[in-house]
C-alpha cells in the first residue's frame, strides 16, 4: 500500500481550514485557534488562525500541555472551558488576562478522535453575545472537534504533521462581493468629498484605504501611509495608546475611540469599529480634553516608547518564565516565543563554561552554524564574548556597522543586523542572547529598552532553572538509588517493571516496587506510592520499601507487613500517607495471597486471555492509624497469569472515573496478547503516556508464572 501523497496530505490541511470557517460561521465567532498535539509531545502548536493577526497570537504560538491556559485545560481534562468575561478570564487565568485585557468571552474545546493525535479549539466572541452556548453552537463545535480529530490523524498518517505546526496558517477574512468599477469609483468619490477622515485597516493594523482629508488631518501622505500601520509611521502616534486602542478593538470586536495630540497643537478624534474583515476608523478635529489620554507635546527621540504589542509580549514572557523550571524549559520558552512575537529571524542563547562560549539554544540558525561558534574561547575577539567579558549590550544595524567595530568579523549567517545582550543575574554575567534580523534594524532607543530588559528577565530565569536543575539531579540521584537497579531471576517467573518520572516540576515521587525472593519456590511482590512529589517523599519511599522488603524475606505475610510497615510510619510521623499492595506467590502450589492498604487493585489475565479487576479488600493507607488492619485475599495463580501491579499515575486522567481507566488498562492487556512480560510493559505504558498527559509519577510491574510451571 503506498502512503499517501503530499498533495492528498495539502488536500487534508485545505479541509481543516474550511472546517474552522465552518465553525466560526456556525458559532457567529469573531476568533478562532485550532492547536494540534503530536503524540507523546507535551507541546501544543498553533495551527490554524481565523479572525486575528499574527502580532496577536505569536504569544500563544506554543504552549506546554502544563501552562494555566484555557486551551491546555480542555484538553488535559477532556472538558468545554467557557469563559464569561474579562473579570472571569482574569481570575482564572491571570497571564491570559495579562496580556489580553480586553472584555471578550472564550471558550476552550478539546479535539481527539480517540487516536494519539489530538488538538484543541480555543473561540472568541464579542461581549454582547448570549452568556451560555445555544444547543446549536455546542452542536457544531463538539461536530468540529470530531471531524478536526479525524482530519489530524490524517495529517499525521501522511507524515505531514511537522508541517501543520511548523507556522500557523492565518485565514483570510471573509471577503465581500467584489463591487462593480462604477459602485467602487462611487465609493471612492463619496469618501473623498466627506470633510471628515476616514480610513480602512485590515486585522494586521495596516492601512488599506485613506481620503484626503484624513491625510490632511494626520499630516502625511497617502503613498506614505497605505500599506502600513499609523504608528509605526507616524511619530506622534508611536506612544502605547495607540496601538492599543487598535488591539482592543480586533479582539474585543466592539467600537473604541480616543483623543490624541497631533503637534503642536491639533487635538483629534479616532473612532475604530472593527469587523471580522477589518477596522473602519472615523477621524475629525476634536478639543483639548481636560484629561488627555496621551502627552501634549510630541517626545523627542531619546524619549521614544515601545508599542503595546512589544510591552504586552514582554508580560507574557516575564509570567511564561516564572512558570519555567529547568534550563531546557527557559530555553525552549526563550526560543519559541523570541522569533515570533520580536521579530527576529534566528537567536543563539549562550553560557560561560570554563572559559569557553556553549551554546544552549537557538532557533532559525544550522546546526552546523552552531558548532561552528560553540566552544569559542572567552577571550575571543567576538562581539559574543565581548558582551559576555563587559556586560554591555552591542547593537548592529547592518553589517558594516558591525565590521567598523570588528574589523576581523567575517558574514556568515546571512543575516543584515544583530543584537548582542548580556544576561546578568545577581550582579554577573550568566551568559548572552544574540538577536539577528534579516533586513537592516535601526534599533530605536524603545526597541533597545524592551530588548534589555527582555535580556533581563530571560537571565533571572536561567539562574533560577539551574538552581532547579541542580536540586532536580539530587532528587532523581536519591530515587534512582531507592529503586532496585534490576530485579532478581527468579526460575518460573517471567517479571517485567517500569517506572516513568512525571518529568515537570520538582515531581520527585515516591512510587516504588520490589521482588523479593524467599525460597525456591515462593517469592514476594510489592508496589507501593508514597504521598507527595519532594525530596521528602522520596527519602520516605526508600523506609518504607525496606522495611517491606525486610518483613517480606523474613516470611511475614502480606496482612501483617503492611500492619508492621504502618507502625513504623505512624511512629516516624513524616506527615505524608502511603499506599502499598504486597502479593507473595507460591510456585509449587500456584496460588497467591494479597493485602493492600488503599492501593489500586491489581489486574488478572487468566491463561485463556480474560482479564478481570481484582477485588482485594483495602486496608487504610499506611501511616494514619497504628492498629489498622490489612486483610489477606488469597486466589489461584496457574501457570500462564499475568498479573499487573501499577501505581495511579498509569490510570488517573484528569476528569475520567478511574473505574473506568482502569478497564481500559485491562483491555490493553487482552490486546498485548501472548508476548513477553517486557513486551507487554512497553505496550501499557505506551498507551498510557499517548491516550492522555500524565501528571504523575507511573510505576508498574508484571509478573507471569510460566506456562511450563
């Protein structure tokens, strides 16, 4: 069977997008996102984008399954996540209200067909619509989801999955009836015999239309201003006001208006009403307000502010990075969201280690670039280890700007202009940020204030993920140590375990397990989860599985271990409870005795394939009361079983009954069928980690009594 073509794989791509603008037509929404997440990744990429420019999104272009966002809640949860108003996005998800202060409402719909690949839908409408969703916008939305699941599968099963998430595609907006040359000629003239202003931006803030009084009223030319944003050609217009009276009105859809100053003296009115196509904007004199929005006077260059967009990006970033633990997740943060919402077209994050320059991360260079400058000495005469050496930031506008100070410079990146930043973390250089543009970059004071402190904040952050990331190795040392290295050969025995860390986070658990042989013929097994993600947990987990272990070679049976393990924890009052099912297995005579205290049943498959969910009678979690008791299950085990021993983290979905996961483990193990215990372990906890994220630590161990037994 030959695989499908890329031309059926653009075909499948064509369909998602005309399925989005079903949606928004269906829904009356004014936004939508469609992100896709690849199976086994933790990152959702934006995929598609109707009804917003990309200077507004590029905050959102990537987001980790574990951010506080709406769309990341949905799908984690397999839930609607509706969104009132601005007061309820704020207090929900503060960054998101952050960056977006605008009164709009959201809602947030998971995509998943039942398939590894799986996505989520994130939808905006103007305030004023209904607060509660109709029967017929739920309809299509939960009809999008579905054929949105099946078209990512496609996607996936033609291999073009990287380039659906490789840039978001942004939707046109919904065009007109293209006029007659007589009505657009009319039109042409009624605007230009109006004696107020008027102008037409698209969604991206660019002018497509102005009259010439408008022209006259703003003082520049129509050639100057078609085709570009007002502020960012007009000096006047330059200060954040501006520009943000612009994003409020593509996000909130509803009409805004403010005053400003042209200099010296010529106060205006700017009213917007935004539309799904564009902004229609309404200029006329106005008189002075006795509180003017903006400043009376026109600031000289050295004055000059930032754009609201780049101060908005900048929030985001800052709250993104306090929620960043590791070097490699600032990295990845720094990376994904850098070349967007900045304008760069490639960036080097660099580091000083033993006197020479590591590159830590990039994006829009060739690795063989990268080698190329990696390990270049510190005392190199590079503007890399100059900034790195001094602490002060370097700007290039082009190249020979840049070879006038570095003589010896050779072009190698293709690149026209650079920003070289230092990072400084208490009072020394950490490391450096290089920004390269692709066309000529003045660099304006503004630009050059938001970029330092952009240098700032990343510095912070990788200080503190290095702090983490050298607790984090202690805590997975600890673990890796309490856990057995390999498990001992027992004859009769086919036994298999694994254990996956959570992987985000401190999330240093204390899941463990154990085989423990007796005699010749008998042998013990535990499985046990300690409460809590820490150093502390883990330290715990280490006790408690020895003191199992001690009792279960001393021939305790399963009841009285734990009862003897739960003394010990009561007496030792570490704060935290711990769940622990022990099984010790009689091969000579095929039977097995059971005792838990509030741990997950264990699973059976009988020899002819039939799987079922043991009932073994809980005891209290251990470390609550000294005189509980742990009753003993006692059941055949011929050989052929599978017995499967697991902590919660392999069945616990946000949102689901865990009754329920829990079957779905025991059909997997009918599907495993007669393979190895190895094979079969492979097989659960690859369906596990790809049907859901997983939050938790995941231990599981699989004991088989061989056929020939």
């Amino acid at each position: 069977m030959q695989p499908p073509s890329a031309s059926a794989a653009g075909l499948t791509l064509e369909q998602l997008d005309a399925a989005v603008a079903d949606v928004v037509r269906a829904t009356e929404a004014s936004v939508a996102l469609v992100y896709l997440l690849p199976p086994g990744e933790r990152i959702l990429y934006l995929a598609v984008v109707s009804g917003a420019p990309e200077q507004i999104t590029a905050p959102w272009a990537r987001i980790d399954l574990g951010t506080p966002i709406p769309v990341a809640d949905a799908i984690r949860e397999g839930r609607l996540v509706w969104l009132s108003g601005r007061e309820e996005i704020a207090r929900r998800y503060p960054r998101l209200g952050l960056v977006l202060p605008y009164d709009f409402i959201l809602a947030a719909a998971p995509i998943t067909n039942g398939t590894p690949v799986s996505g989520g839908l994130v939808l905006l409408w103007p305030i004023w619509r209904p607060p509660e969703l109709s029967p017929a916008e739920r309809h299509a939305i939960d009809g999008f989801c579905r054929t949105a699941g099946d078209l990512l599968q496609r996607i996936a099963d033609s291999g073009q999955l990287a380039l659906a998430v490789e840039k978001p595609r942004v939707l046109p907006p919904p065009s007109s009836p293209a006029p007659e040359q007589d009505d657009a000629l009319a039109v042409v003239n009624f605007a230009e015999r109006l004696p107020v202003g008027c102008c037409a931006m698209d969604l991206d803030g660019r002018i497509t239309f102005i009259n010439s009084a408008a022209t006259d009223l703003v003082g520049a030319d129509a050639a100057v201003l078609r085709g570009a944003r007002p502020w960012e050609v007009l000096p006047w217009m330059r200060e954040p006001v501006f520009e943000e009276h612009y994003r409020a009105a593509v996000v909130s859809r509803q009409p805004t208006s403010f005053t400003a100053l042209r200099p010296p003296n010529t106060w205006l009115s700017f009213q917007l009403y935004p539309d799904a196509s564009g902004i229609s904007v309404h200029i006329t004199p106005a008189t002075a307000p006795k509180t003017p929005h903006v400043s009376r006077g026109q600031p000289p260059p050295s004055a000059e502010l930032a754009g609201a967009t780049s101060l908005y990006h900048l929030m985001h970033l800052a709250a993104a990075l306090t929620e960043a633990v590791g070097v490699n997740e600032v990295v990845d943060l720094v990376a994904d969201q850098i070349v967007p919402a900045f304008g760069p077209k490639a960036l080097a994050l660099l580091t000083a280690e033993e006197g020479r320059l590591r590159i830590i991360g990039y994006r829009g260079y060739t690795a063989e670039l990268m080698d190329r400058f990696d390990a270049q000495p510190l005392t190199s005469p590079t503007p890399t280890a100059r900034v790195l050496s001094t602490g002060v930031p370097s700007f290039f506008a082009d190249f020979a700007d840049l070879q006038r100070e570095y003589p010896s410079a050779v072009h190698l990146d293709n690149m026209a202009s650079w920003a070289f930043l230092p990072l400084i973390a208490s009072d020394r250089v950490v490391g450096s940020l290089v920004l390269a543009y692709d066309q000529p970059h003045p660099f304006t004071p503004a630009e050059r204030a938001v970029l330092t402190s952009l240098a700032g904040l990343i510095s912070q952050a990788l200080d503190r993920a290095r702090l983490y990331d050298t607790k984090h190795e202690l805590a997975h040392t600890l673990q890796s140590v309490l856990l057995p290295h390999t498990l001992p050969r027992i004859p009769g025995l086919d036994v298999a375990a694994r254990y996956l860390p959570a992987g985000r986070g401190m999330d240093i658990g204390g899941d463990f397990y154990d085989l423990i042989r007796r005699d010749d013929t008998t042998v013990a097994v535990a499985i046990g989860d300690v409460q809590g993600h820490s150093i502390t947990a883990a330290a715990l987990m280490g006790q408690v599985r020895t003191a199992v272990h001690a009792h279960a070679t001393a021939g305790t049976p399963p009841g009285k271990v734990l009862a003897r393990t739960n003394r010990l924890l009561v007496d030792l009052d570490p704060g935290l409870f711990t769940s622990c099912l022990i099984a010790h297995i009689d091969l000579a005579r095929h039977r097995a005795q059971l005792a838990s205290a509030g741990h997950p049943p264990p699973i059976l498959r009988h020899p002819d394939g039939r799987t079922e969910v043991l009932h073994v009678t809980p005891g209290l979690l251990m470390g609550i009361d000294a005189e509980a008791g742990y009753p003993t299950t006692e059941i055949p085990l011929p050989p052929g079983t599978v017995l499967v021993l697991y902590t919660d983290g392999l069945v616990e979905i946000p949102g689901l009954d865990i009754d329920d996961t829990t079957a779905d483990l025991a059909r997997q193990l009918v599907q495993a069928g007669g393979r190895t215990m190895d094979d079969v372990a492979d097989t659960l906890v690859e369906y596990a980690t790809a049907s859901a994220p997983r939050h938790d630590d995941i231990a599981l161990l699989l004991i088989q009594a061989s056929p020939g037994q």
